[in-house]
C-alpha cells in the first residue's frame, strides 16, 4: 500500500483519485476471490481518505482540495466506475470502504461526497450506486443516514424548482433505494418542530410513490434476514412506524405551526397524510399476506411494542400543548388514526403486544372512542353463542361512523387469540431488549421482490 | 424576460444528461468533438444548474471565469478605446472582439436564471447565491485593481461608474441586491455575513461595492451590519481568543459604517444609540456583550467615534446613568476594567464633542450640592464611577502628553496627536473661566487638563492659557492657579513667562481686552512680579521689561485705573540695565503726562505712584534725570496744568474757539488778524488783538488752596528726590546734586522763557533793560501764571551755582519789577501785593542762591514796610551788584567737605559800596525799621 501511495503522491489530485479506485478495484477483487467477505482492512481506507477525501496524512502537508469543477469530475468517475463494475460484492465493498463512517474528520468529507454521489447518480440514473446507497443506509448508523437524506431533498425537493420529478423517477429503477430513503427521510422529519416536517413537494412524492405500490414500504424488511436484528441506533427495515407517526400527529403539528406562524391549514397537505394512512394500512394488510404465506404470522412482528412508547407519549405531549387551542378536531383525528394504525397492525400481526400495555400506555391520552373500542378489544367468542360474530364488539360507545366495515375485518378472527402467544410477555418489554428473542433461528428466505 | 410563473423545467433524459455532463466537464460537443464556445459552454452549465443540484458548485465555479473574461474584455474594450486619439471615444463603440462576443448576452442569462431560482426558494438559494456573487465581485475588483487606467481605490465614485459600466459586475450586483431585497423582510444575516467576509477579504478595492449596496439599503445594512458584528463579537469573545482574530470583521464592519457615515450618519447614530440603550435592558449574553462591542468599535473608527459621541452625551440622563451602572455592576472585575480602560482611550480619541463631554464628566463627578435638583441628581456610585473615569482620563492624556516623543524636541517624529486636547484647544478661555470658578475638586481637574493641554499644544497654548488667567483671576486665590500653573508648565515649556507677557501685551495693544480685563491683567502681573519670589515672578519681570514703552504706552490710556496700573506695573517690574534712549523718553514723558493728570482728577494714589516711577526713571541715568526734570518742569508750567499749583488757568486758548463758523475767507480778509504776531512788537499789546475787541477776562476756575499746596508739594518733592544727590536718599536734610539743579535751571529758564535772544548770564546796565521789554513781559506774565516759578526758584537756589543759569528769569522779572515800583504812585507797596511778593521771593531766592551776599539779601524783609520808589532804590542796588558781580557758577568753589558749592563774597570787593541805599532807606525809616538795622550789617 505505501508504494502505491508514494506513486500517487506524484500525481495531481483528480488522477491520484482515479488511480486509487483503480488499484482498490484490483485489490478488492484479488481478495473477493480467497475469501468471500473481504476483509477491509485500515490500508485502502487512509488511502482514500488521503486521495479521495483530501484528508491530509501528514501534519505537514498541506491540504489540497478539489474545486468544484473537480469534484465533479470525481463525482463522474465513481459514477462510471460503479456503472461499469459488474460484480456486486466489489461495487458494495468499494462503496462501504468509501463511504462508511469511520468516525474520523474526514466523515464530513465522506457524507458531503456520499450526499453529491447519491444526489448524480439519481439524476442520472445510476442504478448501481443507487443500490449501493441502499444498502449503505441498511448498514449505517441513523445520524449518517439522516444526513443523506438530507442533502438529497435539499437537492431535489429545495434547491433547484421542479426536479423532485427526477427523484420520483427513480421509484421505476430502484424501488428499494426509495424504500431505505423513506425511512430515512421519516426519520429525517420526526415533527417534533416547525422545521422537521416534511416538505409539501417530498410528501407529496413518497405518498404517491406508497399509494401506487404499498409494498414498497416492506421491501426491505422482507429482503432481510429475520435473524437481523435492529441495533440500536440504525434504521428499521420499514418505514411504516417513521410514516405512521406522521399521519398520527401531523394534524396536530400542523395545527401547532399554523399558531405559530398564523396562517392558514395546508388543506392539501392534509389530504396527503390522509392518503398515505390509508396507504400505511393497505401496506399492513398486504404485510399480513406475506407472513401467513410464510407462516410467520404472529411470530414476527413489525415493529415492536417499545416504539409506541415515544409515539404515544408525543401525542400525548402535543394534545396537551394544543388542548386550549379548540384543536378537538386535529387530536381527535389524530387520536383515531393511532388506534387504527394499532388496531390494524394488531390485527396483521406487524405489531405483537397484549392489550393491557395498550391499555396503560394510552391511559393518558385523551378520551377518544375508538381508542376506547381498540384497546378493550373485542368480545371474547363464545361457543356457546354462535350468534354473535366473532368480531363483535360491546356497545361501550357509540361505534365510530367511519369504520363500520373495514375491508381487513374479516382477518382479526385470525388473531384474537393473542394470549396464547408466548411472544408477548406479560411484563412490558424491557427497552433495548428485542421482543422477537423467542424466534427460532429458522431461515427467513432470502427473497427479493424482483 | 423574467415571468412570474416558474419556466418549465429542461427535461433531458438521465443520458442526455450525462452527455451534458462530459461536455460541460471537457468543455468539448460530445457529438462532433470541437471545442465549445464560451457562450455554448456557459449555457451547457446553466442547463446542469437547472437539471443536476449536485453539479451546482462547479456550475458556479464555471461561472465565474465567464464573468472574469467578461470583465477582462470588457477592460480590455475600454483600454484600447482609452488608446484611440479622443475624437474617436466620442463615437460609438466598436463591436467587441468575437471570442467574447455574448458573453454579455450569457451573463444576462444567468441573472434570469439565477433570479428565478431565489424567487422560488429563497431561503436556500439568496445565501448561496448573494456569497456566490459578493465573493466573485471582490475578486473582480482586487484582480483588476492594480490594473492601469484604473481609478484609484479611494476615488469611490468613479471606480463605482466604471463598475458599473460593465456589464458583467451590473448584473452581479443586481443579482446580489436582488438577493438581499428577497431576504430583507426575513433574515438578511446571511447575505450582509458573505458581504462583510468579502469586504475583510478585499478591503479597499471592494469599497465601491460595499457603498453602492449600502446607498441602496442604509438601513438594513446599517443595523445589519452592526448587528452581524455584534454576533461575530460574542461569537469570539470567549476569553481565550486573542483580540487580533476579531479584528477583521470589527474592521470591516468600520469600514462599511465608514462609508456610509457620510451620507447616512444620522442613520447610524441613532442605531448605535438604539442599540446601546437597548443593551442596558437586562437581557443576553449578545446584549451583554454590546456595550464592549460598541466601544471597540468605536475605538476602531475615529468618524464612528466623532459621529456618536455628541448625542450618546446627550442621552446620558440620570436615569439611563443609573440603568447602565446597574448593568456593569454586574459585569465581572477585569471586563469592567477592561471597558473602563477603552472608555477612557476613547475619550482621549473624542474630537468634535470633546467638549460637551468634558463638561459632561465633570458634571456627573461633580459632589452633589444642594443647589442641584433632587429628581436630577445622579447616584453616588454613578457619580464615583465618573469621578474615576476623569482621574483615568486625565491619567491617560498625561502619559500621551508626556509620553510623546516630540514633547522635548528631541526628534523630528511628528508626535502622536491626541485628539481630544485637540479639540479643547479651542476652548482654553471657557476651561479657564470655569477653573476660575473655583467649584470644589472641578478646578483641580480643569487646572491639571489646562495644563496638559498647554504641554501638548506647547507654543501658542501655554501662554495663551496664563494670558487668560492673568486677565481673568481677580483674587490672590485666582492668581495662584495662574502661579501654579507657571510652575507646572516651566520645566516643559521654555520661555513661558516671556510668551504669556508677549501675548498680554499683544492683546492689550490689538485692543482685545475691555479696560476693566487690561486693568485686571496689569494689576495681576504687578502683583506677580511684586509677590512672587519664586521664578515666575523673575520671569514676568524679565519679560515685562521688554516692553517697557509699551506699558509706557497705556501710561496714555483713557482709564486713569489702567493707567495707574500700568504704573505700578512699571514700578514693579526690573528695568534692563539699559534701557535705550527713546523708550526712555517715552516712557518719562507718559509718566510724567499722568502724573499730572492723576493731579488733576485729584488722585494721590496716582501722583504717588507716577512719582515713585518717575523717580525711578530719573536714576536709570544721567540723561534719564535730565529729561525727567524736563518733563516734569515743562508739565508744572503747561498753561493747563497752571492751575494745579494756584497759577492761573487760561480758560481758551484761541479767541475763536468758540465760533462755529470758521472761515479761511473771513479771516483772511481781517488784515492781520490770521497772521501770527507772536514775538514782534504787534503782540506787546495785551488789551487784546486788534479786530477782536478786548481780551475776555480770565476767569480762572482756581483749586482750592489746599490742593494747590499739595500738589506744590508733590511735585517738589519729587523734584527734590529726583535731584538728590546721589546715594543721598530719603533723608530730610538732603543736599542737591549741582548738575541735577543746573538742568532743572536750565529747563526752568527755557520753558519760561522761550526767547533765548540776548540771554547770557551777565547782566548788561539796567537802562538796558528797555531793549527786552518783550522778554521781560513774558517773563513776567509766566510769573503772574504759575507761582509754583517761586517755589521752584528757590529748589533751584538750593543747588548751587545753578540759579545762576535761571539769570534771564531773575533779570526779566527784576527788571519788570522795577519799571513797576518806578511807575507804582501807591503810597505803600503793601497795596500791590503781588509785587511786592515777587520782589521778597525773587531777592531772598537770588540770596539763597548766593547770587547776593546775605546782607544785601536780607533787604526783602523790609519791602512790604516801604514805599514803592523805596523798593525800587532797593532792587536797583541789586542789579547793580549783580551786574558788577555777574551770575557765574565759576565764582562758587566746591567745599569738599560739605559736598557743596559755597560762593565767597568777601574775595568779590568790597560790598559796602551797594549796602549804600539799603543803608539811607533805612536810615530814613529808621522809625519803623530801626529794628531791622542788625540785619543789614556787613
């Protein structure tokens, strides 16, 4: 390594770089060859700091970097060089020893290279790289992530009028780029202020891109091993929690930005957080199709019980808040959403917890009738009365007007048994501690969607 | 053409795109492989801005060498222009060379471009964007800032014409105003930060384009400005950042207020001002870190300085006192000193309100006294606070003044100036005035400002500063600052007694002064030069004998008290030990003019000291002595000042004073009556002139007789002093010196008699005396006049042999007498008293002058007992023995032992012969005379 490095020294700074791809490429693939997970090693990672990332080795030598018009260049030569590179296991090793975050000072060089890469190659549409990213999202902790995600609107959804249109295109290329981009994204505008709620023109583009294929939100969950688990700190494999906590508290965050700034409810906004809940529970119900398929259903959920927590907890916080503002309408809405986002994935099985912890969790949150219905859940069935339905509920309260007959009806018999599941403990999950542990280690097949 | 609807995006497919993508980065066609155009490869990256966000850095990049060739051609254009003969520049331009040809065309593209993109997002692009442009507009002007033909980088005007010519630099300034006027309703923090960062970079060659923006939006780049400062203040104000690192945005921050504090300085006082009350509101850290930052900036720029401090004095009310002494209070030690110390450094650096700040410390440390208004006075912690300041203050300008290299002339470095001493330099006379108010503790601090400002600003301000005392104090409390203050200054100031006396007299002469200010500088340096042992009164002394005719001058004045000063003054004050022969005579002359004038408004004070000065003139020399008695004979016998010693006054001196209407015609066609008959026989007549009628009848307003014999008796005793002998001074049995009384003879005779002619001493046979009848009258009538003749005979007597030269007086007047006994038919001489008083005077004064033997003399003691004819036969017998005996000093011997002349009759042949007549008239009276007999023995 340090001979080709004296050789690179020589070299003006863009062919320095190119040369460095050039001789990683090689060495990569001579290792790719002996081992089948390539060991990356501290060599080729400072040899790209130092060529690629302008990262200076030395405390002597100056720092040179590339100008813009240079960067450019690099930015074309990766594209390219992940174009051409056909094997897969090189392109993601390449890409993970450029652009995984080695917790050094030359991350924000990587993350601003990693955000420009990111950004051409979806206006160029380099599906590669766009790959790469994917996976480099799996693997990356949030904070990086989120980064990404950033620049990308900023690019597409701020910067330049119109070429969100250029990203949405990306849907028909990468779909599982676009999926990892969402959850980053939902991660990225947690509404929790003005600032992080999403912009209209990206809202508008990942509810279109879920409402025309709800599966969208699931391929990367069941392009994972089941065995993975989600350390803390990264992505889930869905962003169905990220998007169902929009839907759940974004009329209430608009309401509370609307007295801020005064203005009027973005109507149309609305209506886009209306479809995309209803997207999220499609996407739950076709979620449920593909466990019973695998025969997973009640055995692995989605998300786990913990995650609620913060989300009721939230609300919670924001009822309070908008409490004296006549907001009955927003937390009502909002509070009907969250029970049914609960009832459904309960009932698809995305969601594995036994009602009682429902029932504490939500105790705080204002009254709302639904919420009442979903976490009493429904009558028992009784053998002895085969009259009533099995999905019959008790007249606590006036049953709510806008679900009398929910398509996914017909599928909560299917799980009402949930005390029967050993999954679910009788104590409430301790965080940090993965619900799913019962799991056997059986083989989730590796399956991709295309 | 900008539409208010967002154009409809290029949409390229993702290889097009890339194809755009190589020909933008090779700056080739990818189709057909030739090189581009700058135009095609300038739209090439526009359309990569619209459809690649990544590339839009490079896009910038790209486009700053097309604005840099822009400009470049543009230069270029304009030098080859410059070079064609001048008629041509009057005629249109000639087409720009082709390589650049639109360019313009391009630029005016990207402005379109680039404006769309701040309209439609302004928040993310304006910063971009406003940098992007700023930055390249600095770079522009440093680059071709050296170039030739270029104007100057202090000649804001037209290098902002000549930018602004060019294309290129128009549309980046309207992109970047464009910028600015999208955020200026949000926050323009982002475009005003890119503008000051350029400005540090670029400083004087980017002025112009600070001062265009700043024309164009003063108050937002006003408080923008301040307050992005303010931001970059607190964010390095951690203490372990050096100072120097904030210098920069500081300084840039000064140069833009600087720019625009000429057209906009009202704007910018009342920001800093809103900005500094605001900051005593109890707030931030950044409103904490206000007051310093304002000072620094402050200390920065001198206009700044000069532009805020007049009204920032002005709003420090009490109540505002009070708030900004709670808010310091709570700063921590060295910060306050820190600000203190800055405070104080700007107070030395004030100019234009030096004064009203002045005035203002020194109000607010003033101790409260129970004049002031209760609601207004400031709070004791305020007022000590102050009180430290003006310690500080006066602390600091002392070690400037001091410290200054060029204070002892040593180098030739032009000393640092301090501008607030500069400023009070104007206002000496106020600071004195007020230090002479003598307020408690504030005539400390003024006398000690007076004093460095006399240092610092040494020649003129020095003296200046103790002329103003000098004239102003009016107690010996006054005084002793003007002494304190000499004696502060003298170590650093040479010459300073010389210049303030050289300034005094200056002004007294420029007619500066009111009579009452003249008279109280002269008595202030009388006082000076009598009191003052110490060096300043030597020095006054000194420097005041330099002018001794010009004090002599005011001798002269109108104002009697100056003229008495003026007197003591010259009293006082050393004279040189020569003093040169005309000053001197100016000087006897006006001293003897007041003398008599101070006699006649009866002032004693004034006769004595014009008496004491003219005594003190009179011993300068020989000569002074001599013209001294000159002077004061010739005053004594002035027809006006007659009256002063019982003579009589002449009411008019001319017949036709009192006509209005005079008339050379008229008066020429009364034959003689215009002619001057003075001397000739025509005037003999004393009735009156021919043609005028009689003479009118003196009607003498005579002094009362005690001031007669006063005056008399200053007036001879100063004569008496004056000719006293040398080293014989005071004592009452003085003896005249021979010479002294010889001029006083000679004056005498010359001014009472003007007609010299046949004058010697010896005296020719009485019927002789016919032949100057004239002479004698005149003599006479000066007798009749001023009896103060007599008295002053008898001085002269005194001094022998000089009575000798007065021997036309005593013919002429002898020989007037005796016409008169002759023609008297009274039976007694009692009856004409006047003459018979002369006769006793003349011949008793003539004995005492030894010109007759003491038996002869002693005949005066029988006139009044005798008839006329008698008297006659008497001072006949005089005049022959004096015509026998001539009236010459050789016949007096000197007596060394008496230190006098004495005259020995008896070696002069026999008296007897003319104690004939005394002895038959006294034979014939001896009824009456009988007891007189005694007196007649030789």
């Amino acid at each position: 390594m340090s001979d080709i490095r004296h050789s690179l020294l020589r070299r003006d700074t863009l062919s320095a770089a190119k040369e460095v791809l050039y001789h990683l490429d090689i060495y990569f693939s001579s290792q790719l060859q002996n081992a089948p997970v390539p060991l990356v090693e501290k060599g080729p990672i400072e040899l790209l700091e130092e060529f690629i990332f302008q990262v200076p080795k030395d405390r002597g030598s100056h720092t040179k970097r590339f100008s813009a018009m240079q960067e450019l260049q690099l930015l074309e030569i990766l594209c390219n060089y992940f174009q051409e590179q056909n094997k897969e296991a090189v392109r993601q090793v390449i890409f993970s020893s450029l652009f995984s975050p080695q917790g050094n000072k030359a991350d924000d060089q990587r993350m601003a290279l990693l955000g420009k890469l990111t950004s051409m190659s979806v206006a160029v549409c380099r599906v590669p790289v766009l790959e790469c990213a994917a996976s480099w999202l799996q693997r990356t902790p949030a904070v990086y992530c989120v980064r990404l995600a950033k620049a990308l609107v900023d690019d597409y959804c701020g910067l330049v009028p119109g070429s969100v249109q250029t990203l949405k295109q990306i849907i028909s290329v990468s779909p599982r780029f676009c999926c990892q981009f969402i959850t980053a994204v939902a991660a990225l505008y947690d509404m929790s202020s003005e600032e992080l709620l999403p912009p209209h023109n990206l809202l508008e583009m990942i509810v279109s891109w879920i409402f025309d294929d709800p599966m969208l939100i699931l391929i990367t969950f069941l392009n994972t091993p089941i065995t993975a688990n989600v350390p803390l700190g990264f992505l889930d494999f869905s962003p169905l929690m990220g998007l169902v906590r929009w839907c759940v508290t974004a009329p209430l965050a608009y309401r509370r930005k609307q007295k801020a700034a005064g203005g009027q409810l973005p109507v149309e906004s609305q209506g886009l957080y209306s479809k995309l809940h209803l997207s999220m529970l499609q996407g739950l119900m076709v979620l449920q199709t593909h466990l019973t398929e695998k025969n997973l259903y009640g055995r692995l959920g989605l998300f786990h019980f913990d995650q609620l927590v913060p989300l009721v907890e939230e609300l919670g916080q924001l009822c309070d808040e908008l409490n004296p503002l006549n907001a009955e309408q927003e937390m009502e809405l909002a509070l009907d959403r969250l029970a049914q986002a609960l009832q459904v994935s309960m009932a698809t099985g995305a969601l594995l917890c036994a009602r009682d912890d429902l029932r504490t969790l939500c105790a705080r949150l204002p009254h709302n009738n639904l919420m009442q219905l979903v976490i009493s859940g429904p009558v028992q069935p009784q053998p002895a009365h085969p009259s009533l339905t099995p999905g019959y509920y008790p007249h606590i309260h006036t049953p709510p007007l806008g679900y009398p007959s929910l398509p996914a009806h017909p599928a909560l018999p299917a799980h009402t048994p949930i005390p029967a599941h050993p999954a679910v403990p009788a104590i409430p999950a301790i965080p940090g501690h993965p619900v799913q542990t019962f799991m056997p280690g059986m083989a989730f097949p590796f399956r991709p969607m295309r | 053409m900008l539409s208010s609807q967002p154009q409809p995006l290029p949409q390229l497919s993702p290889l097009e795109l890339s194809l755009q993508i190589k020909s933008f980065l090779s700056g080739t066609d990818p189709q057909h492989g030739h090189k581009l155009s700058p135009r095609d490869h300038a739209r090439c990256s526009l359309l990569l801005l619209q459809c690649l966000p990544p590339a839009r850095h490079a896009v910038l990049e790209h486009l700053r060498t097309v604005f840099h060739d822009s400009v470049s051609s543009f230069l270029s254009e304009r030098d080859s222009q410059d070079a064609l003969p001048p008629s041509s520049s009057s005629q249109r331009r000639p087409p720009p060379p082709p390589s650049t040809q639109g360019l313009d065309e391009v630029t005016l593209e990207v402005q379109r471009v680039l404006e769309e993109f701040i309209k439609l997002n302004p928040r993310a692009w304006a910063p971009l964007i406003s940098a992007w442009s700023i930055e390249l507009m600095g770079q522009l002007s440093s680059k071709h800032a050296g170039r030739q033909g270029m104007p100057h980088s202090a000649s804001l005007n037209e290098l902002l014409q000549l930018w602004m010519s060019c294309g290129a630099t128009r549309v980046l300034m309207d992109i970047y105003t464009h910028c600015l006027s999208t955020m200026i309703g949000s926050c323009p923090d982002a475009c005003v930060d890119a503008l000051l960062d350029t400005s540090v970079q670029h400083s004087p060659h980017f002025d112009w384009v600070v001062a265009h923006i700043g024309n164009s939006f003063p108050s937002t780049i006003i408080s923008r400005v301040l307050s992005c400062g303010l931001k970059d203040f607190c964010a390095h104000s951690s203490p372990t950042d050096t100072a120097d690192k904030r210098v920069p945005k500081l300084g840039s921050v000064v140069g833009i207020l600087g720019h625009l504090s000429s057209r906009h300085g009202q704007s910018i006082r009342q920001e800093i001002l809103r900005m500094f009350h605001e900051s005593l509101r109890p707030g931030s850290k950044q409103q904490r870190a206000t007051l310093p930052y304002l000072l620094q900036l402050a200390a920065l720029s001198p206009s700044l300085l000069g532009t805020v401090c007049q009204d920032l004095v002005d709003s420090l009310k009490p109540a505002t006192l009070s708030q900004l002494q709670q808010h310091c209070s709570t700063l921590p030690r060295e910060e306050l000193d820190n600000m203190l110390n800055l405070s104080v450094h700007l107070a030395c650096q004030t100019s234009a309100g030096a004064p009203r700040l002045l005035r203002f410390l020194l109000d607010t440390a003033m101790p409260a006294s129970v004049i002031t208004t209760p609601g207004l006075a400031v709070h004791d912690s305020v007022r000590e606070a102050c009180d430290r300041i003006v310690r500080l203050l006066l602390l600091s300008l002392q070690k400037q003044v001091y410290g200054r290299p060029g204070s002892r002339g040593t180098s030739e470095v032009q000393p640092r100036a301090v501008p607030f001493l500069e400023a009070m330099r104007g206002h000496l006379p106020e600071l004195c005035a007020e230090m002479l108010r003598l307020e408690r503790k504030r005539h400390l601090w003024i006398h000690q400002l007076i004093g460095l400002l006399c240092i610092y600003s040494s020649p003129p301000c020095s003296s200046e500063a103790l002329c103003i005392l000098l004239t102003l104090a009016q107690s010996s409390e006054e005084l002793g600052l003007a002494v304190q203050l000499h004696a502060v200054l003298s170590s650093s100031v040479q010459g300073l007694a010389q210049a303030a006396v050289t300034r005094s007299v200056a002004q007294i002469h420029a007619g500066a002064l009111t009579d009452k200010c003249a008279l109280q500088l002269l008595q202030n340096l009388a006082l000076v030069v009598q009191c003052e042992e110490g060096s300043m009164g030597r020095e006054v002394g000194m420097a005041l004998s330099e002018y001794l005719s010009d004090f002599g001058q005011l001798l002269l004045h109108s104002e009697p008290g100056v003229c008495e000063a003026a007197c003591i003054l010259l009293c006082s004050c050393p004279l040189p030990t020569s003093i040169p022969p005309s000053q001197l005579h100016i000087l006897i002359r006006s001293s003897s003019h007041f003398l008599f004038r101070s006699m006649h408004i009866r002032s004693s004070s004034g006769v004595s000291s014009a008496s004491r000065l003219l005594l003190r003139l009179c011993r300068v020399s020989s000569a002074g002595r001599k013209a001294v008695l000159n002077q004061l004979v010739e005053g004594a016998l002035h027809e006006g000042n007659a009256g002063l010693f019982g003579g009589n006054r002449p009411s008019s001196t001319g017949p036709r004073l009192g006509n209005d209407t005079a008339s050379l015609l008229e008066s020429n066609s009364h034959l003689g009556s215009a002619v001057d008959f003075s001397g000739s026989v025509w005037s003999v007549f004393h009735a009156g002139v021919i043609g005028a009628g009689l003479k009118p009848e003196e009607n003498s307003k005579q002094l009362g007789e005690e001031e007669c014999t006063e005056n008399t008796q200053s007036l001879l005793s100063l004569l008496c002093h004056c000719c006293a002998r040398k080293g014989e001074d005071g004592g009452q049995s003085t003896t005249l010196d021979p010479e002294a009384a010889k001029t006083l003879a000679v004056t005498l005779t010359e001014n009472a008699c003007p007609d010299v002619t046949n004058s010697e001493l010896a005296w020719p046979p009485e019927d002789h005396a016919r032949t100057t009848v004239q002479r004698d009258l005149l003599i006479y009538k000066c007798f009749c006049q001023n009896p103060l003749l007599f008295q002053l005979l008898h001085l002269i007597a005194q001094g022998r042999p000089a009575l000798c030269y007065c021997s036309v007086l005593l013919r002429g007047l002898l020989a007037v007498l005796l016409a008169y006994w002759e023609a008297s038919r009274h039976q007694d001489s009692v009856s004409s008293s006047w003459h018979l008083k002369a006769s006793c005077e003349l011949v008793s004064c003539m004995g005492e002058g030894q010109l007759l033997p003491p038996a002869l003399t002693n005949m005066h003691e029988m006139f009044s007992l005798l008839a006329p004819f008698e008297v006659r036969l008497l001072l006949l017998s005089v005049w022959d023995f004096i015509q026998e005996n001539g009236p010459f000093p050789q016949r007096f011997v000197f007596q060394s032992g008496r230190g006098i002349f004495t005259r020995d009759f008896s070696r002069e042949g026999d008296p007897a012969k003319y104690m004939s007549i005394v002895h038959s008239v006294l034979h014939r009276n001896v009824d009456r005379l009988g007891l007189l007999s005694g007196r007649f023995q030789l």
